[in-house]
C-alpha cells in the first residue's frame, strides 16, 4: 500500500506522477526564493551542496529549502506563494506548465508550511508527506509533519485529505489530521490556537484575499461527510457505467425548488474503457442530481492502480450541461503506466451529505 502523505490542489486531473528528476536549465527553474529571514539554506539542485539561501535564488526540480530556529522563508511558485516555517524542510520536486495547466509538486520532510494559491490558471498543486493525500482549489491552507502526522488547516477553499484508501473533506474553517498507517480522523472546527496562527500568517504575508478569509471570531463550520471506504470488488471495465439506485427514482428528473433537501446522486459515468498509456488526456462526464442544488465536491477515490493519484474539485464550477439540481460535469485523466485502473466517485453537499458512491473501471494499453 502507498504510504506517502499528497496534498493536491488544483482544477487538472491527472493520473501521472510528477518525476523527481531534475530538468536541465534549458527547461527552466520552477521556484524562487523571495524572502528570507534569519538562519536559511538551500541547494538549487540535487547535486549542489547547501548554502547560506539568498533573495532571488533559483531553485530547480530536486532542489531543497531549510530554516532554523527562529527562522522563515518564502518562495515563489507558478501557483502563488509558500512560506516555510521555522525548523522545517521542503523539496522542489517539481513545478511546470503541462497543456495549460500548472503542475507543482513539493515534498514536505518536516516542520510546517503554509500555501497560499492565488493564481486564476488551472492548476494541480501537491504537497506529499509521509503519510497521507488531499485536493483543493484557489486555497490557503497549511500542512505540517510532526513524528510523523500530518496535520492540514484551511483557511479558504476546501481540501480533500487522503490516507489508507479513506478520505475527508476539510472546508474553510477547519482542520484535520492523518496519523501514520490511519486514516485521516474527521474533520473538526479549526482551534482557536489554530486561527491565531492563521492571524499571525496574514501579518507575515501582506495578502489582502487571506485578510477576507480570517474571522473576527471563531466559526463552527458544518463538517463534511468522510467519503466512505474503496469497495474491494473492481467494477469490470465498460465504455458507460450507470448505477443501480438504493430507491426507486422519481417521475420528475428535475427538482422543483421546493424539492425536500437530501444527498445527491450519481446517475451515471460516461468514460472509455480503454485509455493509451503516454497518451494525451480523454474527457469523461458524471451525470447528477441534487434536490436542494448545493453539490460542491466531488472525490475521485482509488480502488485499485499500480500507480494512481486521488483527486477531486467542485462540479459546479465544470457543468457542461444543466445546473445544480440536475445536470453533469466533465473531468480530463490520462495515465503513463500500462494498468488496470478502477475509481470510487463520491458526491458531497455544502451540507455534508455525499452521495452512495459509484465505481468504475479502465484499462491503460
């Protein structure tokens, strides 16, 4: 079972994994140190040694930060801005531009960091751990490792944590945490130590959107439903997959407005049951209905894969046909490993209820 921690952010879905291996000069660096302050090294790439980290540095794919104590840095990324907090250690895996859509990834080794992703381009922003995943959107959000746990915090947006196969929505306003080989526990009202840091974060980084996210007092947000666990039975690959309703479904396929509010369900997934390995990204369709409109999440779970990473962003904000009581959303995959693949979709409300999920499957020859 894998055992890296991923935090993803972003509207791209992807089935690849960013190489760690370094790119040569002529492809670019893919972070730059903007700020420093007290004790900071860093090494531009693997095969450097560290170095006292200076204000305009390049840091290219493998290349390494660190802070000591009473110490903090801030680099600069296609995606926004990270800072890293005293006493902790980051790698620059890796940050590009693939078919329009920013791609970063950062390995957090320790200590704390704090994202704040403000671009309006599409983009897929991981952080790994060692231990868990999650997804997000246009967020500000904090991962920290210690012994081993990792704790993830948001400000704005909304983050999909990830461990052991089980997975939790974290919104605006809270927090949660993935001990090592457990899944993610739920979500929970952040702490009011927690939005203390978070207003000692907004006076470190002067941005005006975080200012807006903070509260004057503490809020209890509703806590999202945790999406259930992957079924151990991969549904057989077919080019439609519909499933099997828990009730039978009423005559009138849309809502009315004064539909009684519930969970939302998944009518069907629309994708190929055959995918080209290296091969560019193939679209797929869910189709949905919400009685009360209000369907925000949708998780893309992994039940089986060689290799695979989780996703999930807000449908409403892709419907290509519809609206929120009743309609459908497109998602983008593509995969470079020859591989059975079969993915649990999950849909959740602004209210905390998901939907039963449903399963499907592809080959990638």
């Amino acid at each position: 079972m894998r055992k890296n921690c991923w935090i993803v952010v972003g509207l791209a879905l992807t089935m690849a994994l960013t190489s760690a291996c370094a790119p040569s000069e002529d492809e670019g660096h893919t972070a730059t140190v903007v700020k420093v302050v007290n004790e900071v090294d860093a090494h531009a790439r693997p095969k450097d040694d560290w170095g006292p980290a200076e204000v305009d540095m390049v840091i290219y794919s493998g290349g390494r930060v660190r802070t000591g104590a009473a110490s903090s840095a801030q680099v600069a990324l296609l995606e926004g801005i990270v800072r890293l907090a005293s006493q902790s250690v980051f790698t620059v895996k890796g940050s590009t531009t693939r078919e329009g859509t920013l791609e970063t990834t950062l390995f957090l080794e320790e200590g704390r960091l704090w994202a704040h992703l403000t671009t309006a381009q599409e983009h897929e922003f991981t952080v790994e751990t060692g231990n868990a995943v999650a997804a997000v959107r246009d967020s500000h959000f904090s991962v920290e490792v210690t012994a081993g746990k990792t704790f993830v915090s948001v400000a704005e947006g909304q983050v999909a944590l990830t461990a052991e196969g089980q997975s939790v929505v974290v919104a605006a306003g809270q927090q949660a945490a993935a001990e090592p080989g457990q899944p993610p526990g739920p979500p929970e009202p952040m702490s009011d130590e927690e939005w203390e840091q978070w207003a000692s974060e907004a006076e470190e980084v002067h941005i005006e959107a975080l200012d807006r996210a903070l509260p004057t007092v503490t809020p209890v947000p509703p806590t999202p439903t945790a999406t259930p666990q992957a079924t151990a039975t991969p549904v057989p690959p077919t080019a439609t997959f519909t499933p099997t309703p828990t009730r039978a479904p009423t005559a009138t396929v849309t809502p009315t407005p004064t539909a009684v509010p519930g969970p939302p369900t998944i009518i069907s997934i629309d994708f190929p049951s055959e995918l080209v390995a290296g091969g560019d990204a193939v679209g797929g369709t869910v189709r949905f209905q919400d009685p009360d409109g209000d369907v925000n999440w949708v998780a893309f779970d992994v039940v089986s894969a060689i290799e695979f990473t989780p996703f999930g962003f807000n449908p409403a904000e892709h419907l290509d046909e519809g609206q929120t009581r009743d309609g459908a959303f497109g998602f983008h995959m593509w995969c470079n490993t020859v591989q059975n693949v079969t993915l649990q979709v999950t849909l959740f409300d602004a209210a905390g209820n998901s939907s039963a999920p449903v399963s499907f499957s592809f080959s990638c020859r």
